[in-house]
C-alpha cells in the first residue's frame, strides 16, 4: 500500500512535515508493533532526498492488535509535495479482498515550509491519499 498526500500546492505552498495515519483490521497485519525494526522493516520512504520518516504500528482501541500504521514525514529542505511519500507492505492471507477504502488516511499536524502550523483553511486542503500496490 503506498501512502501520499493530495494538496494545491500553488495554494498551500509546500509542505515541510506532517503526521499519516492509516487505519486498517484484521486479517491485515505488520509483524511486531510500535516502532520495532520489524515495523520499520517494512517501510519504504517514497518522499525523496532530504526527507525522514518515524513509523509507529499502534493498538488504537486496547485489544491488543494494533489497527493504525502512523508514519510522521519530515522534509530537511524542500517540500513533501503532492504524490507518495511511503509505501508500507502487509501481511494478509491469500484471496484476502483489499481495497483502499478498507485503511481510511488522516492528516495531522502539518507544518508550512518555515516549520509553522498551517491554519485550519489552508490544512483542511491537505489529504492523505492511499493507493494499492502489489506486493
């Protein structure tokens, strides 16, 4: 699955960090949790140079499976413009039916290019975007 974010940019002027967060359920599932390296393992930054990522798979709801992968973007110079910024692959058992609408993407804390929160207009103008990918 690869996530992005889908923005005007001549609008929003650029992004220079954000918080993903990528909901999914069973019998989707990323082998360990928080940000173990088997999690890490499993992340591929798409954002380009200059850019870092901090991952996390996290229980959302205490019943001891996790159900939200959350990836924080960062970008050193430049921006992370509109289109992917990481693919993350899971495990699902063969024949499982998948599609985007089963990992609904939220935005958070989004910052301009000085390091700034974006007021609320401007980041209601940003979306998270997922797209399948094969594995």
């Amino acid at each position: 699955m690869t996530v992005g974010l889908d923005y005007p940019l001549q609008v929003v002027g650029g992004v220079s960090a954000i918080l993903l967060k990528t909901s999914y359920a069973p019998p989707m599932a990323i082998p360990g949790t928080g940000s173990e390296s088997s999690v890490r393992a499993r992340v591929t930054n798409l954002a380009g140079t200059g850019s870092s990522l901090s991952v996390s798979d996290k229980d959302t709801n205490a019943d001891t499976v996790d159900d939200q992968f959350q990836a924080t973007a960062r970008k050193t110079q430049g921006s992370l413009d509109p289109g992917p910024v990481f693919r993350v692959h899971f495990d699902c058992p063969a024949g499982t039916n998948v599609s985007p609408a089963g990992f609904p993407c939220t935005q958070e804390q989004a910052t301009d290019l000085s390091g700034l929160p974006f007021v609320p207009e401007l980041a209601s103008l940003i979306k998270c975007v997922v797209t399948l990918s094969p594995p």
